[in-house]
C-alpha cells in the first residue's frame, strides 16, 4: 500500500487566526478531547485510538473520556482498560517516536503543547476518565455529572485561545451534560461564551441505538436548543468511506499497521469496518489543508455544510444527503493514499525508532501551514511559488496545484496551467471581483511511503 497509494506572490499575502505561530514561533497543536465508546464487540474505537497515539505529538489531547454508544447503554469498568492499553502500548514505543522530533524529554508544565511534542504516558493517564453512566437524552440533568462533564467545563474555562474540539466517538450526552451545568449555573452572555468554546464533530449520532428515533438523543438536543451558538458537525459521511474502504484495503492494515510497534500489537483486527472514528480527528490535523472551524473548507475528515439535519427538524453542519455526501466522498477517496500512508510511516517510527516524515510546503518563501491569503485585483495575474519546499530527508518533491471549487465562491472556470510546476501563474478573470478562490498547493515526497503535506492559499478578487 506504500507505493500502490501514491498520491497523484506578487500580491499581498496575509495570514488567518488558524494554527498562528506562538511567541517562540512554535505552531500550538489543536486541543481535542475524545469521546469514545471503545469496547471489545466495536473495535474500530481500539484501531482509531492506535492512530491518534501515533499522531500525539500533533494534538493536544485534553482529554479521553470513556462513554456509552450505539451498542452500549451503559458505561462497564473492564472497558475502560482498552484506552490505558493503547497508552500503554504508546509508553513502549515512545522512545522510538521520539526520535521522529529528537525529543529529549518531557516537560514540567504539559499544557499549551506545540506541534512535535510527544506527551507524557502520566500526562495521558491522567486525562483519561469516565463520562456520563447511561445513554440517552433522558439522563441529562441533576444527578448525570460526571468527571468527563466536569473536566469539559474546566477546560473551557482556561486562558486559551484556542478552540477546544469535542470529538464524538460515541455517544455525547457528556458534552450535553458539561452544557446543561453551564446553562443552569451561569448567564446567558456566560453561556454563550462558552459554546463558541467548544465546537464539535460527531461520528453520526450514537447517543441512541441505530432503531430508535433521533429525539431521544441529547445530540438532537445540543443541535436543537444551541444551533446558532455552537459549531456542531453531524458526520455522515467521512465515518462510512473510512469504515468501508479500510475493510476492503484490509491486508495493507495487516501488513503495515498490525505489529508494527507495541501501537501495532494492540491494533485490533475489524469486526464491522475500520477506524469509523478516526475522520472526527484527522478534521483537525495540522498539515495545512484547512481551517478546521470551516467545515465547508475540505478537510481530511471530508466536507459538510450547515444545513436542515436527517432528523428534519434541527440544523448543523452535515453531509448526509447529496450534492454535500456526494462532494465530501469525491474529497475522501482523493487524500485516502495520503491518510493511510501518513499512518504507515508514524507505526514505522514506532517500531524502528526511524522512517520517513513529512515535506514542508513553503509559499511564497511564507512558511508554516497558516492559510494564506491573497488580495488580487481582477485581471491581476497571481504568481504562486512553492520551490522553496524541502524535504527533511532530501527526498524528491513532486507538486500539484489545484482548486477546491466547493470552497469558493467564484462558479465560473479558472484553469491553472502547468500544475506539477513549483511555479505557477493564475490568470483571474474580469467577473472576479468579489469573489474568493481557494487553491491548494499539494506536495509529495519520493520517500517510502511517500507522504504529503498541504498549503491553502485563498485568493480575495477586490
């Protein structure tokens, strides 16, 4: 699966709020808290929390909190030992890991991580926690608080400017109850505050079991009640292309996931599909694609907009139906190769202590993965240059420009000559003005597996 998934400014450039450097010019990592269902019958939540292990020094994982779903009413004790065994398994390889950052050691005060810090095993554990009991939206209140519920608003109430993502594995009357506390106990302004907070992404909605309707979940309740104050992404459609397209590419899991490192050894086997869970991160990763608060950007978690929901009565941000199902798929099957092989290289540092990483994409001699964006009058020609892009191993670096219609709001025809150069030129047509145009330098290393990395730059017609 390495190579068989091989992956096909003279105008002022300005920088978005997403990833902004720090004072030390270090990238902060987003913050993520994981709601997960992990059992024994549902082992996707095992496979997917191999994958954010072998990805920790990308995510500030807040917090894993073990909760109820689809198949589990009712949080078990034994259960709870398949998150410390994916931590555990990421204690022992984590020297090797390490070494993909030359980390040394940890440090004293673990909040505010930068991108490439690999956090403490004790640091994991002591985030890790259970959430609310029972499932279902008839919980919710007096009485449902939980140490999951409790730590969300504690989290929320720290000095960060950074959003703190709720992602949703299971089921999320967890989240509901950290809400309904707020709501009981502080103003509306209060309230308010703390819901642009925390926007969320939830694989499909598992508060429920698959039968029974949707009102009874306190998902329909969080999208029902705070539609306007809180982001809140309904997947559909990113969790079925994951779960289906790991099940048929099973052998490349097998040959290069399972048994790679300690991670690999607990990397279960699917029983339904594989890694359902996993778009609810990769939304977030750092790389350079997207501004994760704007879910109609594309992301590697798939693409969705805000609109009415399957239930017919509350609204979010979804991709259920088409043209929206239909778009997020066409996106999904075009980073899969990189997703995977992005995974295949992380389990090989895990397991030798070396491997491939990758590229730096630098735009414009503009380096980082900030979106950028470009002012451009019409008939201006927009000068693009990536050549300044490197490689930390010195692999060959192959290019591809090209544009995320759906993101934009120009409709017309926008051709970008010449688009595996490091050099391009756009010619912007006279009916630009007004519009925004959102092109994608994408670049691939010759290494093994080769990897990708991202830059977004938006082009703003005055």
């Amino acid at each position: 699966m390495y190579r068989i998934l091989s992956l096909s400014f003279f105008v002022f450039l300005s920088f978005t709020g997403f990833a902004q450097q720090s004072n030390n010019g270090q990238i902060p990592k987003p913050r993520i808290v994981v709601l997960t269902d992990v059992s024994t019958w549902e082992t996707d939540d095992s496979e997917s929390l191999v994958r954010l292990m072998a990805h920790a020094d990308l995510f500030e994982i807040e917090a894993l909190i073990f909760t109820t779903g689809w198949s589990l009413d009712k949080t078990r004790e034994d259960f709870m030992g398949l998150i410390h065994a994916a931590i555990d398994a990421y204690e022992k390889d984590l020297p090797n890991l390490q070494k993909r950052s030359n980390q040394q050691q940890f440090q004293a005060d673990e909040s505010r991580q930068t991108i490439g810090y690999w956090p403490s095993p004790d640091y994991l554990r002591s985030v890790t926690m259970f959430g609310s009991e029972n499932r279902g939206l008839k919980f919710l209140g007096e009485g449902n608080e939980s140490a999951g519920s409790d730590f969300i608003i504690q989290l929320a109430d720290q000095q960060d400017d950074r959003p703190l993502w709720i992602t949703i594995w299971g089921g999320g009357n967890t989240l509901a109850q950290a809400i309904w506390d707020v709501k009981q106990n502080r103003s509306e302004a209060e309230l308010k505050k703390f819901l642009h907070k925390i926007p969320t992404y939830a694989i499909t909605d598992q508060d429920r079991d698959q039968k029974t309707p949707y009102d009874i979940s306190s998902h329909y309740w969080m999208r029902k009640e705070f539609a306007e104050d809180l982001l809140f992404i309904w997947d559909e459609s990113a969790w079925k292309f994951q779960n289906g397209t790991g099940k048929r590419n099973w052998e490349a899991y097998a040959e290069h996931i399972q048994g790679h490192g300690a991670l690999g050894a607990v990397y279960p086997k699917y029983k339904y599909g594989v890694e359902g869970d996993t778009p609810a991160f990769l939304h977030l990763m750092p790389n350079g694609l997207n501004d994760p608060m704007v879910p109609s950007q594309v992301s590697w978690g798939g693409y969705a907009v805000f609109q009415l929901t399957e239930d017919k009565v509350t609204s979010s941000y979804s991709n259920f139906n088409s043209p929206a199902a239909d778009i997020s798929r066409k996106y999904l099957e075009h980073f899969y190769p990189a997703t995977f092989n992005n995974f295949a290289a992380r389990m090989d540092w895990a397991k030798e202590g070396k491997g491939n990483r990758n590229p730096s994409v630098v735009v414009n001699k503009m380096q980082g993965i900030e979106l950028l964006r470009v002012k451009a009058k019409k008939r201006q020609s927009v000068m693009l240059d990536a050549s300044k892009s490197s490689d930390p191993e010195g692999d060959e670096l192959s290019f591809k420009w090209w544009i995320i219609r759906e993101a934009g709001t120009y409709e017309g025809e926008i051709n970008i000559p010449n688009t595996d150069s490091k050099l391009i030129k756009i010619d912007l047509p006279n009916d630009f003005s007004g519009k925004t145009l959102h092109v994608i330098c994408e670049v691939t290393d010759n290494g093994s597996p080769n990897l990708t990395s991202y830059r977004r730059i938006i082009i703003e017609g005055k």
